[in-house]
C-alpha cells in the first residue's frame, strides 16, 4: 500500500525489483540490479563492491523482526530516484521512515544512499 500524503511517481523496473528482493533479504536476487563498482552508504557507513554490498543486503536488520511498507517516491531525473520505506518492528524507536536515494547507470544501481526521510 502507497500512502497518498507523499509524491509518487511510479519507479523504474530495476529498482522495483531490487526492493523486493532487499525487504526478503535475498541479497542474491537484490544484487542482479547493482553494478560491479557500486556504492551503497546506509546511516554514514559506506559498503563498496560487490562482496560488501551483497553483506549489507543478506545481514541489514536480520536481527529484528519488521515490516516494510513503500510510502512514497520521486523521480529526480532520468538518473536519480527517492524511494521512502516505512520500517516498522522490534528495533529501537520501532519505526522509521528512510529515504532510499538511488542512482541509476545503464538500468543497475550505481549509488544508494539510505538515510532519515527528509520531512
């Protein structure tokens, strides 16, 4: 379910399909839509290539039990997107809104940057 309280645009395919697989954990699926020399920065630590990011991806909040609903997107321009998730479960403050600010190069991603959504 999208909350209409925030701009959505629909998102490219790449990027759909990379979210479904990185809310499962299926780091294996997630990493088909990353390219090789990729950087994916979440909350100021910084995974570089493939070995670390296909980590992040299997391991990022392994440990609690949560939701993830998609509450809004942006497209910047051809290259850029902002997808906001709503995290909600058994981690500290048990919710949290993240801006996912991806950038895209030849449909894969070249840069994630997860952070607080930007009220």
């Amino acid at each position: 379910m999208t909350h209409t309280d925030r701009p959505t645009d629909p998102i490219p395919t790449p990027l759909r399909d990379f979210l479904a697989a990185s809310i499962v954990h299926d780091a294996d699926t997630a990493m088909r839509f990353v390219a090789d020399d990729a950087v994916v920065v979440d909350q100021g630590e910084t995974f570089r290539g493939h070995d670390d990011i296909h980590a992040f991806l299997r391991d990022a909040g392994a440990e609690f039990s949560y939701t993830t609903e998609q509450i809004g997107s942006r497209r910047i321009d051809d290259t850029h997107w902002v997808v906001t998730l709503r995290l909600e479960g058994t981690f500290p403050g048990g919710l949290a809104d993240l801006d996912y600010r991806f950038t895209l190069r030849d449909d894969r991603i070249a840069e994630l940057v997860i952070a607080n959504h930007e009220a």
